[in-house]
C-alpha cells in the first residue's frame, strides 16, 4: 500500500510521516480489554495507516448478549468489533509497530490466544465504571506471560485513585498504570511509549539476571 492510499482523512492527518516500503522489525502490539472501552478509538487515534476494522452494526439480536451495563447507553456505541482491529506506526526507518485491537465481548474471547501468538506486549485498556470486565484480559496475558501495562481510558468515571485500580485489578507492582484518552493522538502515542519503555525495561533486567548453567 502505498502512502498515497494510506494517509488517513481525519484531523491532523496531515501531518503523518509517509509510510517507507519496507521495514527489517514489524512489533506486534495487542490492545485488549472489555467491551467497549475504547480499543478501536485507540488504535485509529494513533495509526498512521488508514486502519482495517472489523466492525459491525449492533442490532436488538445482540441485546441480553452483548453486555451493555455502565456504557453511556445503547444510543452511544452502534457498532461492535467481531474480529480485531489493525493499525501501525512507525517507530523509525527499520522498526514498526503493528496494532492489533481485541474484540471485547464474551463470544469472541477465542480470538484472543490467536491474537497473543508473537505478541511482544499488550496494552489493557480499562474503564473504571466497569474494572471488573478487565479481569479476563489480565488474566489471559499473565497465563501467556505476555508483558503489559494498564492505561485508563477517560470516560468521566469514579474517580479512582491509582492504587485502588491497582488493588481491584490486583496488578503486580512492577505494572505500568497510566491514564489516557484513546481519542487523542498524542494520550494514545504516550500509552505506546510506555509499554515500550516497559518492554525495554524488562529485556535489560532479563540481560542482567544471573545466568544458571547446567553442571
């Protein structure tokens, strides 16, 4: 796809890098979470590339399915993913970030451990009105050992301090909880940054850990 194609028709979208043909190291990059926080808003804020989206109409079939409680009413979110979003962003001429968005809801939780496979780290995206639709998601990354951070979505909710999110999700200390708004580009650039600040973190600490050999 060439950058011609590829520039996206919103605000600001001027002022994104042309796309270079190729590049040695694609990082793939999860957001997860539940339903509707705000994960294909994230992933379309930051990509440089006009996003592929799975999305779809909800209609009255997906009532009493899709679970709708603490959204901002049904009139407020029209269309659902049913597979997974995609985006990227470069990080310079030889590294990119591939962006895979998760579908939140219940029936299509399968996809996750597909979406996992080669993941180099994850953001949960979370909404403090509903922390507890969270739990799946941290609990399938630490399963996978899958690094990730925590970045709290603005929806005007309880307001939570940072320990007490960390308490009800029961995040390990070494976590990164940030907060964001994912319709912003630059909220969404920095949440990115902090999971690679994260991942990098982790690698040299793994560099330097005391190596075992077998006698």
């Amino acid at each position: 796809m060439d950058s011609a194609t590829s520039e996206r028709s919103v605000p600001g979208g001027a002022g994104r890098r042309e796309l270079t043909a190729t590049a040695d190291n694609g990082l793939k990059i999860v957001v997860v979470g539940g339903f509707g926080v705000g994960k294909t808003t994230l992933v379309r804020s930051v990509s440089e590339i006009r996003p592929l989206n799975t999305e779809e109409t909800m209609t009255q079939a997906g009532r009493g399915i899709d679970e709708t409680g603490g959204l901002a009413g049904l009139g407020a979110k029209t269309s659902t993913t049913v597979a997974f979003d995609f985006g990227r962003i470069t990080l310079d001429a030889r590294n990119v970030l591939y962006l895979f968005g998760a579908p939140g809801q219940e029936r299509f939780w399968f996809l996750w451990d597909r979406l996992f496979a080669g993941t180099l780290g994850a953001v949960v995206l979370v909404d403090t009105r509903r922390l507890s639709d969270s739990w799946y998601a941290i609990d399938r990354l630490e399963h996978h050992g899958t690094p990730f951070i925590v970045a709290r979505n603005d929806f005007g909710g309880p307001a939570y301090t940072p320990e007490q999110v960390r308490e009800a999700l029961d995040l390990d200390p070494g976590v990164p909880l940030v907060d964001c708004d994912a319709r912003s580009r630059q909220s969404s650039k920095d949440v990115l940054i902090t999971l690679v600040e994260h991942l990098k973190t982790l690698y040299v600490a793994q560099l330097n850990a005391p190596q075992e050999y077998a006698q």
